[in-house]
C-alpha cells in the first residue's frame, strides 16, 4: 500500500478513540505473521542449497557411466572386426570350389544338350528322307525346344552349322508336305489306303513348323480347290445370272463330298470356314463382271432371283460359321414358282412368299475386314451378309420400278374400286383405299428390306413418296369443283360449288383420310429410318408427303364452306325480293330466316359428328368469315328499306346471328375455340346491325350515326344507305356534302353495337316492341356527336378475330409453296 492507503486502512480499524485499546493486539497478531514468514523463508533457502549440491553429483555420475559405455563399445566393434576378418580366411576357398562347381555342371548340361540336338538333328534329317511326319513332328518340338537354349551361342560356328542344317530339314519337310498335299483331290487318297493317315501326320509337321506355313498350305489348298470352280463357272455356259444357284450349289456339294477327307486337317484350321471366304470373294467378283457386261438392263425376275438365292447362301454360311440365325421360311421360295410362267409371274410369286417373312439381313459393300481381325477363326468379325449380295446393289434399278409400276397400277385400281364411303360399323371415318395403300406399301417395304437395306431401299422410299402424293392428288381431284364467295380466291377455282348430303360425307371422309395419311406417312419414314442403313436414315423424311395432304385437308374444309356458302344464294336472293319499303308492320322472323337455319340444321349434325373438333372449328371458322359478311353486303342489294322494314331486318338479323350462335351446339363443340367462334360471329353480324341503326335513324342525324357506328364507312356506302332509306337525290347531295365535310371529325376506332332485339321473339307484339325500343337507342342523343361515340364505344367490345386469324395464317403458309392452286395467288 501506499502512504495514504495505508491511512486509510487505520482510519477504517480505528475510526475512534474508543478503539484505539485494540491496536497492541493487532501488532502483535502483525509481528506474529512476520515471523512465520521470516522462518519459511530461511528453510527454503536451506533446502534450495541442499538441492543444487545433490544435482552436480548425479550429473558427475552420469558422464562417468557414458564414458564406460563408449569404451566398451569400441571394444566389441574390434572384435567383430577380427571374427570377419577370420569367417573370410575360411571361406575363401569354399567360394572358389563353389564358382568352379557352378562353371562344370553349366558346360555338362551345355554339351548334354548339344549331344541331343545333334543326334535329334541327325534323327530329324532321317526321318524327313522317309517321310515319316508323326515321328518328325514330336523331333521338330524336340529340336525347337534345344535351339531355344542356344540362343547365348549364337557366335559358336558349330552351333550356328546345326541352326542351319535346322532350317533346311524344315525347308524339305515344307516341300515333302506340299508335295504330298498336291495329291489330295486328284483321287490318289482312293487308290492309297494310307495316304489320309499319311496326310493327317504332315499335318502335325505343319503345326510344328512356323504359323506362315500352315497359312501357305491352306491358301494353297483353297486356291487349287477353286481352280474347277473358277474353269467351269467362267465359260459361256454357266457365266449367266440365271446359273447363279449353281454356283452355290457346287460349294455345298464340295464340302458335303470332301467331309470326311477333309478330316485330316484339324478342326483348328478351320480349312473350310476359309475356303467359303474365298469361294465368296471369287463369286462376288464373277457376279460383279457378269452384271457389268450385260448389254441391256437384266431381267428383273432373274436378278431377283439370283439374288434371293445369293442371300440364302449367305445366311447358311452366316448361321454355319458364325452361329448367327437363319430364316428358314426364306428357303425354297422359288423353287414353289411353276417354271412354266412369265418371269412377271415369277416376281409376283416371289413376293408373295416374301410377305410371309420379316427378313433382317444387312448388306455389306466391302469384302476385306480390318487387318488386325483375325479371319482364320469363324465368328472373328468377318460378315459372310453381304459379301456376295452386295454387288447387286448397283443394278437393283430395274426392280425399284416394277415396284413403282406395280404399286402405281395397284393404287388406280383402288381409287377405281373406291366407293367413297366407309364401312358399315367404322369408327374411324376413312376411306379403305387409304388402309389398303398403306397396306401395299408396307409389303413391298417388306420384301425391298428381305433383299437390301441400302441405295435400294432409299430409292423404294422414294417410290413411296411418290405414291403417296398421287394418292393425295387423286383425293384432292374427287373434291367437288368450283366455288364462289370470299373463300373462294383461297382455292383458285371458278364457278359454284353445288354439294349435295352425301357430297359433304365424302369431303368429310376425304379430310379424316388424309388426316390419317399425314399421320401414318410420318410413322412409315420413321420405321424405314430404323432399318436402313445409318448413311441413309438422315435422309428419310415424309415432311413433303405429309405438307400434301395438309393442302388437301385445308382445301377439302374450304370446299364445304364453300358448297354450304352455295346453299345460301337461294335465301339471300329471297332477303333482296322481301318488299322491305312496304311492309306494314314488323312480324316473325322472315322465311329466308327459317330456310337458313333448316339448311344449317340438316348439315352442321352430320358435319360435327364426322369432323374432328380441329378441323369443325376450322370450318366454323371459316364459316362465319363468309355468312357474316356476306349477309352485311347484302342488304345492300336491298333497293329501298322503310322504317318498319328496317326494324324487320334487324329482327332477322338479330334471328340469324342466334342460328349461327348455336353451330357449335348442333355439332356438339362446346370449347375455348368455340367461345372465340361465337364472339367472331357476334362481332361481324354486330355490323349488319349497325347498318340497319344508322338507316332506322333521322334524316338529320343520318350522318353522325354513320360516322359513329361505322367510321370506316366509305362515302359511296353512305350514299347507298341514303338511297335505302328512300331519299331523294337533291336531299342525298345536301347530306353527302355535309357528310363530306365532316368526315374527318371522327377519328375513333372501329366499332360495333349490339342489339338490345331479344334473342327469340315469340309474338308480333314483342317483336313490334323490341324494334322499337332498337330505334329509340338508335335515335336518342343523335345530336351530340360524343355521346353517340361513347355510347357506341360502350356497347360491343371485345370480338374475336380468332378465325380470320387463322385464315390469314393459311394464306401466308401457301405463299411459301413453290406450287398449288393457292400459289398463283401470289404470283407476280
């Protein structure tokens, strides 16, 4: 403590005097501590003493002892120096006997061996002199085995002597075997009851001797076994296509004759698995110069011929050497045609069998494999598929068009035989004609692809492809000619279409059918892609094919809104001949009315039920983008229109516009597009009701209406209405100036008013009353200009485009095609 923290502490012990009494206790409590500390101070310093003096001693002790060790270490090294230097004295001749031991036992075993190669060289030489092949077999194994532990000796002249006088033994066993093997096949192996075994032991010698050897003889043996083959299939009796099944028949005759000669050679061999790959080489290229020098295109019954043979012949030797799978069906197809018929009637037959069959053999154009396959061994990577058939390739032309002329002539038949109608009980809505095209057209796939999945079969593809656009083309023709109203600029035809009731099934069944032709064509390019070759299955598309009778479907869904746009003329010439500026009084719906929605009832059920709902509301669609406008247009035609015959005709409006409402209902389509249809409808009917308001309104007013309700109205439609309206021309100048005047004022949009006419009116009263409350909305506020506008704004917005879109969008498509009835459309 410091000075004032020591006053402190007393201040706190003795803030008093009557405390003071206790400060000699505490002093002596204080010096009695003092001196308890003193005395453990003064023992551990004893003791630290005591501790240092105990610590030199023990650390003096310690480096005495190491000393010690290390003294006795050098001793033991020493030692240990004398006992090597002692085990070596002893052992150094030990080592010297060992080494010389080692030297004598290596020259013994040296000159042992020698002993046995020149003896086993000298046997061998013997036994070379008399042929005998099992004994020189087992030496030959003898004598490589000891040249094989002289290889260290080749600097020897004795050594290398005996290697030489080796090599030529071997050189005369070579010739002694070759000699002996020119003889099999000559018949000497008759006459010579042991030339086989004597045969069989060379064979042994062959296997003894090096590899090249035995690869010699069999290329031998092969090439003198062909030597017939080659003198008798190359004359001009048997050089013809039409022998080809000969030449297969003698390479099978061959091996089953020579079976059991040919046993002497051992199956290892495999001698016969490689005479065929000759055999087949040699074909190919006979084949090849065959079909090359042939002055006209060859039969295609005989070439089919030949080559069916050719493919048997390739899957017998596939299924014999490689263990692969043989169609067995594909046998003897053509020995069950009567040889008597045309070759025409042969081809038939021949197809006929195949269609019995699904063949999976695949063509290959080369004939040599990779170099590191090893071909002598069947099942190694050579493909016997192919290595003949292959060259036919090139000359399958003529086939591909007698398949073509075929399929052309089958599918006439068929339209020919068409009735235009289904099947009693279908479900499907399409014409057989188009299941039996598919139906031909798969057979044929089926017999090109038993021959060849190459060029070939891409060029039957394309056949197809032809096919089926002149199937396409023949739907297309069937459709009912002619046509006239808006839709009719989009088919490039002229004149009416008259459709009767069956007239719309077939155009129906024609839209299903080439609906399901589109469908299938994309399935059959992608079954022929898969079995194909891989270079071609890029290749194969339908995009064209199917684009076709994508042009069909469209053309044919126009044909019928045009044939039911013809039904029509009859009801809106009977609309032009009503009396309109006579009538009296405003009544029920008109009878061109009734006649409408009869035709539309009698049509739209059948329609609905065959169409797809795409293609229906494609049709509605284009529906309401003829009815609609052209009923606005015709009221037009109409000479003269009096107040009550307006209110009429926006009662038939109002009655028409709810028939065409309830198409989709008739045809049973109740969807989005269906709502989209009906706003489409009430949006383009909304316009022939506002040409009836703006002629049902005031004189004076006439020309603000029409620029309300119809903005994009031209001066000469305004100039008809006011002649509708009964007008003389002086009074029509006065307002057309006016009108001209003020055209520009109004600027707004387009838009449409709805009529507030109830949908159905039951009885001349209410009708009477819902047309005059129509004229009173048509009259009301005429004369100030912004609440027409507003008031004409607020009432029918929202009408759907959606099926003019869609027309828009076909005619655009056909501005892409190079070709068609829509392409002149187009053109410059």
């Amino acid at each position: 403590m410091d000075k004032s923290g020591a006053l402190e502490y007393i201040n706190q012990m003795f803030p008093t005097e009557a405390s003071l009494p206790g400060v000699e206790p505490l002093i002596q409590k204080i010096q009695s501590e003092i001196s308890r500390v003193d005395a453990g101070i003064l023992t551990a310093v004893r003791q630290q003493s005591n501790s240092g003096t105990k610590a030199k001693e023990d650390l003096a002790a310690a480096t005495s002892a190491v000393q010690e060790l290390m003294h006795k270490i050098r001793e033991i090294k020493t030692k240990a120096e004398q006992s090597e230097t002692m085990v070596q004295e002893i052992c150094r001749d030990i080592k010297k006997l060992d080494f010389a031991k080692k030297h004598i036992t290596t020259t013994i075993t040296a000159l042992h061996r020698l002993t046995m190669l020149v003896s086993a060289v000298e046997q061998l030489q013997v036994m070379s002199s008399k042929r005998q092949y099992k004994e020189a077999a087992a030496q030959l194994e003898a004598v490589n085995q000891l040249c094989s532990h002289f290889e260290a000796y080749r600097d020897v002249p004795k050594i290398n002597e005996l290697k030489e006088k080796f090599k030529n033994i071997k050189q005369i066993l070579k010739s002694h075997v070759f000699s002996d093997f020119s003889s099999l096949g000559t018949g000497k192996e008759t006459e010579e009851a042991n030339l086989l075994q004597q045969l069989s032991d060379a064979c042994l010698v062959v296997d003894a001797l090096e590899p090249s050897v035995r690869e010699e003889l069999v290329k031998n043996f092969c090439s003198r076994e062909l030597t017939s083959y080659r003198q008798i299939f190359e004359g001009a009796e048997l050089a013809k296509l039409d022998k080809a099944e000969r030449r297969y028949a003698w390479i099978k005759r061959r091996l089953r004759t020579n079976d059991e000669i040919w046993k002497i050679f051992p199956s290892s061999w495999h001698v016969a698995y490689l005479l065929c790959i000759q055999f087949c080489k040699l074909t190919r290229t006979q084949l090849e110069d065959i079909l090359d020098n042939l002055k006209e295109k060859p039969d295609v019954g005989t070439l089919l011929l030949a080559l069916q043979r050719t493919i048997e012949f390739e899957d017998e030797l596939a299924e014999k050497f490689n263990g692969g799978t043989w169609d067995r069906e594909a046998g003897n197809d053509i020995e069950d045609v009567n040889k008597g018929e045309s070759n025409n009637q042969a081809v038939m037959d021949i197809r006929k069998k195949y269609e019995k069959k699904l063949a999976s053999h695949q063509g290959s154009g080369s004939e040599e494999k990779d170099g590191h396959k090893d071909l002598s061994v069947p099942g190694a990577g050579f493909n016997f598929r192919g290595i003949i058939s292959s060259c036919f390739e090139p000359h399958l032309i003529g086939y591909v068009e007698l398949e073509e002329k075929t399929l052309m002539e089958t599918l006439e038949k068929l339209v020919q035989d068409e009735t235009w109608d289904t099947e009693e009980g279908s479900q499907t809505n399409i014409l057989s004609s188009s299941m039996q095209v598919f139906l031909i057209i798969r057979r044929s796939l089926k017999r090109c692809s038993a021959l060849t999945k190459n060029q070939t079969l891409f060029n039957l593809f394309k056949v197809f492809q032809r096919i089926l656009r002149t199937y396409a083309t023949k739907l297309f023709a069937r459709l009912p000619k002619g046509g006239v109203g808006i839709v009719a600029a989009a088919t490039g035809t002229d004149g009416q279409i008259k459709t009767s009731d069956r007239d719309e099934r077939v155009i129906c069944y024609i839209v299903n059918t080439a609906e399901y032709c589109h469908k299938t064509s994309g399935e059959l390019a992608e079954n022929v892609a898969k079995i194909i070759d891989s270079q071609y299955a890029d290749k194969v598309d339908m995009s064209d094919v199917q684009g076709e009778f994508s042009t069909v479907i469209t053309r044919a869904l126009l044909t019928l809104v045009q044939g039911l746009e013809t039904k029509f003329d009859a009801e809106m010439a009977a609309m032009t001949r009503v009396p309109w500026g006579t009538l009296e009084s405003v009544g029920d719906q008109s009878e061109y009315v009734n006649s409408i929605n009869l035709i539309l009832n009698s049509s739209i059920p059948v329609l609905g039920s065959l169409l797809t709902p795409i293609y229906f509301q494609f049709f509605l669609d284009k529906l309401a983008a003829s009815l609609g406008p052209r009923f606005y247009l015709n009221i037009y035609k109409c000479k003269h229109i009096s107040e009550t015959g307006a209110q009429q005709m926006l009662l038939d409006t109002q009655a028409v516009k709810t028939i065409l409402l309830d198409i989709p209902s008739l045809g049973r389509t109740q969807t989005t597009s269906a709502s989209n249809y009906s706003k489409f409808v009430s949006r383009e009917m909304s316009k022939a009701e506002a040409l009836l308001k703006v002629i049902l309104s005031p004189v004076d007013s006439v020309s603000d209406t029409y620029r309300a309700l119809l903005p994009e109205g031209t001066p000469s439609e305004f100039q008809r209405i006011l002649e509708l309206k009964g007008l003389k021309k002086a009074d029509q100048q006065t307002i057309l100036d006016d009108f001209n005047k003020n055209r520009s004022g109004v600027t707004q949009p387009s838009v449409v008013v709805q009529s507030v006419i109830p949908a159905a009116p039951t009885s001349p009263a209410v009708a009477a009353a819902a047309a005059a409350a129509g004229n009173a909305i048509s009259t009301m506020g005429i004369a100030s200009r912004e609440d027409v506008l507003t008031r004409a704004a607020a009432l029918g917005r929202g009408a759907a485009t959606t099926g003019f879109k869609r027309f828009i969008a076909l005619t655009e498509a056909a501005k892409d095609r190079k070709d068609g009835p829509f392409r002149k459309l187009f053109s410059p």
